[in-house]
C-alpha cells in the first residue's frame, strides 16, 4: 500500500472544497482552481485527495493541471516574478528579458528557486503596454526593463 | 434503420444514415487509411478522437477535408476518398508526424507491423521533408512493459483502453501541443501508477511506443548452459494464435507443430500449463465446494461468491481497487504459478538436481505474467518458481531465430508427466472457460454422479458480462463471468453492496479471455480474429479423449505420490497465496 502524507486541516480543506461542487468530476477543472487558491499550488499529494474525492483517475487530473497553464504544482516563490509576454512587451523584447531572468536564477518557467525566494512565469497582456516590456514582482511593476537591468533589480530582493 | 444515398468514388451506395465515412467505405472495400482510429467491435470498444487526420476525405461542397472516421454520411454526399487533393494532404500529415518520430525502424520490436511504417510506405513516403525539433523522453521501463515514448504519436488508443474498457486509469494525455503525450500520474514509472500490466495499451499501440519486455535473450543464454535443465510450459491460448505468425488462419490449432518447435529450439522437457489448469480446478474446485459447504452451515468466517485468481491482471487490479476484498478471491495460484512450484518442487526431485538449476519458462499469451512470475511471494530465497515469461510473440521471434520452418513441421506430443492435460485445461484460456472446467469437476464431487453432458453452453459466450445458474442435482449454483476489467469492476461493485447472489465469479482482464491477450500476435482491432481463436479453444477441448480435470490420470497420480489431497497441507502450502493491499492511502501527517 502507497502512503501519502497531507495534514488533517488541508484534507479537510480539500474534501470541503469537492463536495462544494457535488463531488462530481465534470467539476475538475473548477475544483483545481479552487483548491489552488486555498493552497497556491497543486502537489502530487493534493491531486491525490481531489482524484479519490471526485472519482477521476490521478492520471486524468494530472493531465488537466498540465493542459492548462494557470496551474502550478510547485509552490509560488516569497517574491513571484511575471514577465508579460503580451504583443506590445513581446516585439520590445520581452524574450530576452525574460531569458535573463531564468539565467540568472538558474530556473525554468513555472518553477520556483531552491531557496524558496523566487518563481518565475509568465502572463499575457497586463494592460500597461505604455511601459513595454513590463516584469511583475508580487504586486510592484516594473517597465522599460532591458536584459542588463535584471541582475540590479533581483539584487533588490536577494538580501 | 433509414437509408440514405450517397456517392462514393464515384459509386453511388445506400448507407445506414447516422454511419460515418469510415465504416460505409470499408463495408464496400474501400480501403481509407486511418491512424487514431481504433475499434474492437465485438467487445464495443472505439477510440475515435478525430485528431490525426490520414483518414481526411473530400466531401463535395465543402471547402475543408473531412476526417472520415469522424464524419457522418448525410443524404446525397458526394464524397472522394483518394482524390488529388485527399492523397497530398494526407502524404503531409504523416510528413509532419514522421518529422517529430525517431527513426528507429531497423531495431524497433513494432517494425514489421507498425501501422505508421506501413502508412509511410504505402504514401511511398522517401524522405522526411519538415526536419526539427524531436520531442524527448524518458524510457519508462517496468517489470513487463516498456514505454518508450519518444515514439508515442497521440493516438490516445491505449488510454481509451486503460480508461474505458480497464476503468484502470494508470494512463491520460497530458500537456499540449508539441509537448503533449499520454502518460502517468505525474509522469512518474509505471511501477508506481495502479497499472495492472494487462498490457492490453500494447496491442492498441499503432507504434513502437509501447511494447512488451523481451527475454528472449535470456532463455537463449539459459538453453545454451549445459548446466541448466531447461523446462518450458504453454498456456492453453498460444495453441489457438501462434500459427498467425506464420501465415497461418486464425483459429488454426498448432499444438502440435508447437511442441515440435519447442524442442528443436532446445528446451529440454516440453510441458504443458494445461496440466497446471487441471491442477488449479483440483484447488479451486474443491475450495468452492468447501466454501459453499461452510457458507450453508452458517458459518460467517466464509465468503461467497469465490472469485478465479488466474488472471494476474485481474489479481493487481482488485489489489488496487478492492483491498476491503481481498478475502474473497480463491487462494489458489494460477496455473503458471502452479506448474512453477509443482516444476522446481517435485519434478527437480525426480531429476535429482537444485532448484537453481532448473529454468522454468512459460510461453503466455500475456503481458500480466512477466510481472507475476517476479513478485517476491513466488520466490524461494530469491530464486523464481516460473523464471521467464515470453509471449506468443517472442516464442515466434525464436521459432524464426532458430531458422524453424514452423508451418511445415510434424506435430509431436508434450513430455510426460507434466504435459498431459484434459479439455478443462484447454478452455482455461477463453473467458468462461475456467468457471465452466470448475463447473464440470465441482458438479461430480458435490453430486456424486457423473455428468450427463459436460458441455455447459450457458456459461459461453462473448458478451462482456454474462451470469447463468447450473443445476447442482437439485442445488442451484449462480455463475458470473465477466471479460474487461471494466466489466469487472461493475460485477465487483453490486458484490461489494450485497446486490448479488452469485456462488461463483470468473474474471479475466483481456477482450475474450486470454485468446485475446496482449502477447498474442497482434490482431490490430480486428475482433473477428478472437472470435476465431475462441472456436479452436471449444474445438480443441472437444476433441480431448479426456474432458474433465480429476480425470487426469497424471493429476491424479500427482496427488497419489506426492501432494496427497487437494486443499491438504502440501497444496496449501505450495500451489496456495495470499493477496496485499495496494490502494493508495492518504495518511494523515503528524
Ligand atoms: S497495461 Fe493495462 S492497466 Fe497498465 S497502462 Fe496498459 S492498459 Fe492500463
Ligand atoms: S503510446 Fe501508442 S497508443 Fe498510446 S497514444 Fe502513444 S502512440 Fe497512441
Ligand atoms: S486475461 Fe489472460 S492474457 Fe489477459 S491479463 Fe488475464 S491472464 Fe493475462
Ligand atoms: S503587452 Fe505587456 S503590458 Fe500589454
Ligand atoms: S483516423 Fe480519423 S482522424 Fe485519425
């Protein structure tokens, strides 16, 4: 028999949240959405619970969390970063801005630094395309940002 | 049934409206070439995404191509199947699939029978136009299946199988675009997924993808050891399918040109698991009887109904799915199994050598007994009662290695003693066939009286779930048989919520009992090709001098000398197991 460990509080929390949708699983995707705005993040273990809860194969939910992009099993950083990869940020070079970032942090998008100090993803459009291209750092914008500014403005957050 | 007219390559045809494309064309031979699509009719089992598009089809009037395994015939169509336009999107699409697929036909177990090399040379496909990036992944490798899914196209054929005619759900499609594959939870191996390594995903496969792990090697290595006595077994299903590898008609009867072929290839004692099924029905039939016998006196230890345990597929599958259970399934190991311990235990005695150096090998028309010949309970200080399990197929792979001219050899008989076995034995391997080679034995031990007719037709059949009651001489005796491990899981769950009364459950994972498993030759979706591997189990058995199980004289013989009573001690103590609970807990932390 496999064992998985979760705390009583979160199975709870989990179990709330599936019968709030009629355990049914034609409600995964809303589920998912729901749980990870309790918890931030979705892990193998909290998948497990929804999966048994709502009768759908680990399997089948693994696959929903990974068609869609808003979901995330690692846990979001003390300080997310977002880059816009909106159009406007996008032809102002938001790629390259955005490879900085993953050089400089040693880590790929949708992930998160061992230290637990930075998570790195990706957004369309936020609406502020006057400040192409534009970075997020929990709620702080930054704009204008160039590949050569990255490492000052993460130093900002490092200490 | 309204009819419709429509006109196809120019032919104008009546078709059954609410038909698609597909299914009109090919009822009037033509042939459209598909990939995704995937149909077991006899078992209703369709996989139909829609999503690979070589079956596209110009439909006149219509500005886009039209999938036809997707598309419904409509009144007065006119629809051309391999027009210009058809022929060069088609040759594109599996351009573009080939562009992302390694090419690694020359050493690939599929190549041969892979339907994508066959579509590439059928377009007359000679390079591969759009070269980029490949998508990589790990191999997953498991004790009996490898996945290899840098070869995966996304078919998502074998996750229709493992959902909807397993309800296992190990597999599902996951991510997208070009990353998109069908894989386990949370990418993990397939050791650590509820896979039952029925391995029916495999033989759904279009591609190289999934496949069985092949040991061929080590039998070779084995035979070439002039230390190693070398025995072999054949299940009852091989019998009816091996011939297909060489050209043979489905349903021809090779026993045998088999054992001939097994001996030339060197296996030194030729043997049957047909005399290990006539040793199961000793087991089984009489843990029945005994069960029935405690159940009626009130006695509220017992439990009822019994379930067959000889399909390991099934054996994980209830270990997943019904730990609370694991009571109810006989105790009798299958006859694999069986013939494994009876081989290392007594027949090494007769030959005066060691277990370790007697290799037993079995040729199984599964995937589910590679991986039930290595669990630790059948192993005597690390030493396997059953050492290698092959598949039909591979025993074709060394029947060709070893230059056999298989089609033209004189049939020959096992060995004795273990390779005497009765029509019981031989049914063992269509789905119905263990319940009705209990059924004839259990009738005579509990009556006392010898059976009239041993023919239990009730009890045959193809449909998923079939139930029937036989007359015990004035004890009526309920019988449930299911095939398809969804199926299964329905009997299971009205037993779980007491809405049943069967006595007995017969249970085998794969589409027609094991005739129709996942190490037979590859039947790619066609099910009439089952259905004739079934009548040669029925004609085999018929054919026997000897047609119920305690009538084996070597059976009986075996019990004489060496185990002395079925259900003694002996028998419980090799030829019984145990079941574990292998359902996922969430445990509560702290
Ligand atoms: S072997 Fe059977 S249970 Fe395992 S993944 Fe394949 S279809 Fe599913
Ligand atoms: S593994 Fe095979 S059957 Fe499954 S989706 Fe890939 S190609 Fe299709
Ligand atoms: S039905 Fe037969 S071939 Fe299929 S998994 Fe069970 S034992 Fe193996
Ligand atoms: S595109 Fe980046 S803010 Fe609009
Ligand atoms: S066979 Fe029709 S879309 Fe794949």
């Amino acid at each position: 028999m496999a064992k998985l460990k979760l705390s009583e509080d979160k199975i709870n929390k989990i179990k709330e949240i599936c019968a709030s949708f009629g355990n049914k699983p034609s409600e995964a995707i809303n589920v998912l959405h729901k749980v990870q705005g309790e918890f931030g993040y979705l892990p193998a273990e909290v998948q497990e619970v929804i999966a048994q809860e709502i009768h759908v194969s680990a399997a089948h939910l693994y696959g929903i969390v990974t068609f869609y992009s808003f979901f995330t099993m690692t846990p979001k950083g003390e300080h997310p970063i977002s880059v816009c990869m909106g159009t406007a940020c996008y032809v102002r070079g938001a790629e390259k801005v955005l490879d900085e970032f993953k050089r400089e942090l040693k880590i790929a998008v949708g992930e998160t630094t061992p230290d637990g100090k930075f998570s790195l993803n990706c957004l369309r459009c936020v609406g502020a395309c006057g400040l192409a291209p534009v970075v997020l750092i929990g709620d702080k914008v930054y704009g204008r940002l160039t590949p050569d500014g990255v490492k000052d403005i993460i130093n900002e957050y490092r200490s | 049934m309204e009819m419709i007219n429509i006109i196809i390559d120019n032919k104008p045809v009546k078709a059954e409206k609410g038909q698609t494309i597909l299914k009109i064309a090919r009822e009037i031979g033509i042939d459209i070439p598909t990939l995704c699509y995937y149909e077991l009719d006899g078992v209703n089992l369709e996989n139909r995404p829609g999503g690979c598009r070589v079956c596209v089809v110009e439909i006149e009037g219509r500005r886009n191509l039209a999938p036809a395994c997707a598309t419904e015939v409509t009144e007065g169509m006119v629809i051309h199947t391999h027009s210009l336009r058809v022929v060069n999107a088609r040759r594109t699409v599996v351009e573009l699939i080939l562009s992302d697929h390694p090419a690694d036909c020359l050493v690939c177990s599929k190549s041969g029978k892979c339907e994508l090399q066959t579509l590439a040379q059928r377009l007359g496909i000679r390079d591969i136009p759009f070269q980029g990036a490949k998508s990589t992944y790990r191999k997953d490798m498991s004790p009996a299946i490898i996945r290899d899914i840098d070869k995966c196209i996304m078919c998502r054929r074998c996750e229709t199988v493992c959902n909807v005619w397993q309800t296992v759900g190990a597999l599902s499609a996951i991510n997208r675009g070009f990353e998109a594959v069908v894989a386990t939870a949370y990418e993990q191996d397939l050791v650590k997924s509820p896979c039952t390594y029925c391995g029916q995903c495999i033989a759904a496969c279009p591609v190289g993808a999934l496949s069985e792990v092949d040991q061929t090697r080590q039998v070779i290595t084995a035979i070439s050891d002039p230390k190693k006595t070398v025995v072999v077994q054949t299940a009852p299903a091989v019998r009816v399918a091996l011939g297909e590898e060489f050209g043979m008609e489905p349903g021809s009867i090779v026993t045998g040109k088999m054992a001939a072929a097994l001996r030339a290839i060197g296996f030194d004692y030729v043997f049957d698991t047909d005399f290990a099924a006539d040793l199961t029905i000793m087991e089984e039939g009489t843990e029945l009887l005994d069960r029935i016998a405690r159940f009626t006196k009130g006695d509220k230890t017992v439990k009822l109904p019994i379930l067959t345990s000889c399909c390991p597929g099934w054996v994980n599958f209830f270990e997943y799915n019904y730990p609370d259970m694991l009571d109810v399934p006989s105790t009798a190991k299958s006859p694999q199994q069986m013939f494994g311990a009876v081989a290392k235990n007594y027949w090494t005695k007769k030959l005066g050598i060691s277990r370790e150096d007697m290799v037993v090998v079995s040729i199984m028309p599964c995937v589910a007994k590679k991986f039930e010949c290595q669990r630790d309970e059948f192993k005597v200080d690390g030493n396997p009662d059953v050492d290698f399990a092959l598949t039909t197929r591979e025993l074709a792979e060394l029947v060709r290695q070893f230059n056999i001219d298989f089609a033209s050899l004189e049939e020959e008989d096992f060995d004795q003693p273990l390779g005497e076995s009765t029509g019981a034995g031989v049914i063992f391997g269509a789905t119905g066939g263990v319940i009705e080679a209990a059924t004839r034995t259990a009738y005579e031990l509990f009556t006392g009286k010898t059976l009239e007719k041993v023919d239990f037709k009730e009890l045959r059949g193809l449909e998923g779930i079939r139930s029937a009651t036989v007359d015990f001489d004035g004890t009526p005796i309920n019988i449930g048989i299911a095939h398809g491990l969804a199926n299964a899981r329905q009997l299971l769950d009205s037993v779980r919520a007491g809405k049943t009364n069967f006595h007995a459950i017969e249970v085998m994972a794969c589409p027609g009992g094991c005739i129709g498993g996942a190490g037979q030759p590859f039947h790619q979706g066609n099910f009439d090709i089952i259905r004739k591997r079934y009548d040669a189990i029925y004609r085999e058995d018929a054919g026997k001098p000897i047609r119920k199980s305690h009538e084996n004289p070597y059976i009986q013989a075996l019990y004489k000398e060496w185990l002395g009573e079925p259900c003694g001690e002996l028998s419980h103590h090799l030829l019984h197991t145990h079941y574990f609970d292998k359902s996922k807990h969430i445990e509560i932390e702290g």
